[in-house]
C-alpha cells in the first residue's frame, strides 16, 4: 500500500489520527459516547429498529445489537445500533451541524467489541473522528445547497459521507489498522455517501433512520476492506474534495490545520427533548412564555413562532407517526402546552392521536425570522408569542436551546434524562432499577473499562 498523500490537509489527517488526544477532548468525547450509547438503547425498542434488531437475518457474532441479546458480524451490528442511535431523536448533535457522533459511536462499538478494545482506546477514537468529521461536515453542508438547487429532490442530512468516514476511521482504530490502513480506511470511506435522497420526517417511515444504519455498515466495512489490502482512490480525494476549497468562506485546507488544537467537539449539544432539535429553540421560548404561570390550553388563540429557516420546515401540524412528530414543531409544543413535559410517551400512537394535542397545533404558525436566520448556525434562536383569548400575549425568545454547550443541562436531570432512556430500551419501564443503575455507571465509566463490559451493561 501506498501511504503518499495527495493533499496536504489529508496528510493533517492522518498525522492527527496518530496524535494524542488531550484530557479536555476526550471527557468531551466520553460524554458523546455515553450520549450515543444511551439513546441507542432507548432506539433499539423505536418501531422498525425493534423488528429487524429481533427478525433479520444476521450472520456471525462477534458484536452485540444493543437492548437485544442478539449478536451479529461488525457491519450489521453498526447498521442496526446506528438506526437506534437517532430513531428517538436524542442523540448528540454538534452546535453547527449534524449528529456527528451516532454513526461514530454505533459503528464504531462494533468493531471496538469484535476486537476486545479498552474503553479509553474507543472513546479516544471517537474523538479523533469527531474531529475530522465536523471539518468534512462543513463543506459538504455548502455543497448539499447548492445539490438542492440543481435537483427537483430534497438532499437530507446528516446521512452523508462524513457518516461514513466517522465509523470507518474509529473501526480501523479499534482493529489495529497500521498508519497505511488508516489511510487507505479514510480513501475510501471519504469516496463513499449513503445519501437520502429525500429524508421522509414528515412522513415518518421507519426507514428513515436505517439511512444512518446503512452508512455506519459501509463505514464499517470500509476499514475491515482496508485492512484486508484494498486501496483508496488517491484521484478520487482530488477530484471530490479539490472544489471545496472555493465552497468555504476561509476554504477547505484551513479546515484542518487546526486538528489537535481546536477541538470542534467541545462544542457538541446534548438534547433535553427526543425531538428534532430545530423544534427545541421554539419550545424553549414557549417554556420561558408559560412557565411563570398556568395556561389552559383551550384558552390559546394562536401561538406565533418566529426563527431561522430551517426551523420553519418543521411546520407539518397534523404527524401520524413516532417520527413525523418528533418533526412537527406545532405538535411539539402543542403537546407541552397540554401534557406539561415533552417526553417519549409524547410520540406514542395514542398521544399522537389526541384531540386536544391536535387542535392547539393547528394554531402554531412558524415563520422566517431575518434575525435569527442572519445567526444561524452559531446560534439556533427563536421568539414565541401566545395569544390567549382574552387578549393577553405572553412572549418568550431563546438564542440557543437548552443542552447547547453554552447552557448545558445540569448534571443530575441529564442523568435522569439517561435513565429514562436506559429504562425504555432495557425493561420498557424503571422498575428494574438495579439494572438501570448498572448500565448508567457503564455510560459514567466508559473510558474507564473494557468496551465489552460496557456493553454487557447495555443488553437486556
């Protein structure tokens, strides 16, 4: 194998991979792999997710479907722990993009189990993929805009090639790929996009979350093809990633200059609600509007949503399933002005189907907002205005929704929110305490024991 490089900046690439990753980055990366690991378990029960974890035809068994006590080869357990991971729609996400740790973590866990890896070893691994990640992610975001406007169809993400260079670099790192195979891991996983070519979330089909599935295998795969001796395209880094210099305001090589100084995950967010998170700005602001008093939900006119673009796709009043209201900003604080809380019951068939839910969302209205658009994605921000019919208005506006890393949830309802999770995934209730408990000192002390333990702690 060649390890000459085409690119400077990929040459930055695989230097950081060999770097050390410093004491900050990678508390940082362990709560992103516990974040993952947590909303994995919780998926792993979602619709969809729970029949192929329990009826696909799986080969092999040397890494575990988590909440199930099946087993099966690296790639399909990436796949079906990768659809977990954002099934519920609580993953981590990264403040100016997308969820750049799930297919990370779920992909590479895999490989990290198959091969008896220690628990520092993973979440170093993850960190440092993170890492090249985020940069990636930027550019291909500016390239996903201009596809939109060429294409009669809706590119979606964040199902795309960073998606598949996270888990294939992390898996590679945790088989114990020489610097070569590193190398060749990254060619070839960066010349590969598993692409939605139009993300269903209002629709909701549970497929939706297999794109992420199917990108965490190909990642996969692409390291154990690497270490077996295929190569990379070095003409393919060229002509792919060349044109990218003239997408990004400061260009694309700039981009990784800074691994191992700057490290992007510091910046990651975590999420208080299993929702999409452009409907958490909104939802913060009417939380800031109501909370200082008791409103009775017949009593609401209109309720008034002013944010950035992006937001305001999220305007569908009416989901019929799990997903499509995890995507639905009316139904989302239509259901946190009746029931009090945004949780997972919110998204079952019968809260979707409640009358009182669906006719205050039919009086959300989400529109464009200069402002927050302007500092969008820095800040994701939102203002709110409840119309009461007596004619009182009660306002509320957030800069940034709660979880995001300059307003992070305090450290004991994150952890209830985790048990939560842990609950649904392993017992479908919090009866089984002890058994909750033993899994959430898994996720605290993940970089502290073997990933196999980690996992044992995290199936049924």
């Amino acid at each position: 194998m060649s390890t000459r490089h085409s690119r400077e900046w990929e040459r930055a690439v695989a230097e950081f991979l060999a770097s050390s990753v410093d004491d900050s980055a990678r508390e940082h990366g362990r709560a992103v792999v516990a974040d993952v690991l947590a909303a994995a378990v919780a998926g792993s029960a979602a619709l969809g997710v729970a029949g192929v974890a329990r009826d696909a035809v799986f080969s092999g068994d040397e890494a575990s479907i988590l909440g199930t006590d099946r087993r099966a080869a690296p790639p399909q357990a990436a796949m079906t722990n990768a659809a977990a991971a954002i099934a519920q729609e609580v993953e981590e996400g990264h403040n100016t993009g997308g969820h750049v740790g799930a297919g990370i973590v779920a992909g590479g866990l895999a490989a990290a189990e198959a091969n008896d890896v220690d628990g520092e070893t993973f979440v170093d691994a993850c960190t440092r993929a993170y890492e090249i990640c985020v940069r990636l992610e930027r550019a291909i975001f500016a390239m996903k805009d201009q596809m939109n406007d060429a294409i009669p169809w809706l590119v979606r993400n964040p199902h795309s090639t960073w998606t598949t260079v996270g888990p294939a670099v992390t898996s590679a790192i945790c088989l114990d790929a020489t610097a070569e195979e590193l190398t060749e891991t990254f060619r070839i996983a960066a010349n590969l996009a598993v692409i939605s070519m139009h993300d269903p979330y209002a629709e909701g089909a549970p497929a939706r979350n297999f794109t992420a599935g199917f990108s965490a295998q190909a990642g996969v795969t692409a390291a154990l093809t690497a270490i077996a001796g295929l190569e990379g395209s070095r003409a393919a880094i060229e002509a792919v990633y060349d044109p990218f210099e003239e997408l990004l305001p400061d260009g694309f090589a700039s981009q990784f200059e800074t691994l191992g100084t700057e490290w992007a995950i510091a910046e990651h967010y975590v999420k208080p609600y299993p929702s999409c998170r452009y409907t958490h700005p909104p939802l913060d602001a009417l939380r800031e509007a109501i909370d200082v008093e008791s409103v009775d939900p017949s009593s609401v006119e209109s309720v008034t949503v002013r944010t950035f673009a992006n937001a305001t796709d999220m305007s569908h009043p009416e989901p019929e399933t799990m997903t499509a209201g995890k995507f639905s900003a009316p139904y989302v604080l239509a259901t946190y002005l009746c029931r009090g809380s945004v949780d997972l019951e919110g998204f079952t068939p019968e809260a979707l189907a409640d009358e009182t839910v669906r006719s205050v969302a039919a009086r959300v209205e989400l529109r464009e907002d200069e402002g927050y658009e302007a500092e969008f994605p820095e800040s994701w921000g939102a203002r709110v205005a409840v119309e009461l019919r007596n004619g009182t208005t009660l306002t509320g506006s957030r800069d940034y929704p709660r979880g995001d890393y300059r307003d992070p949830m305090p450290d004991a309802e994150y952890r209830e929110r985790n048990r939560v999770l842990l609950a649904h995934g392993l017992s479908g209730d919090q009866k089984d305490t002890a058994r909750v408990d033993e899994a959430l000192d898994a996720l605290d002390t993940v970089a502290e024991r073997p990933i196999r333990e980690t996992v044992a702690a995290l199936r049924p």
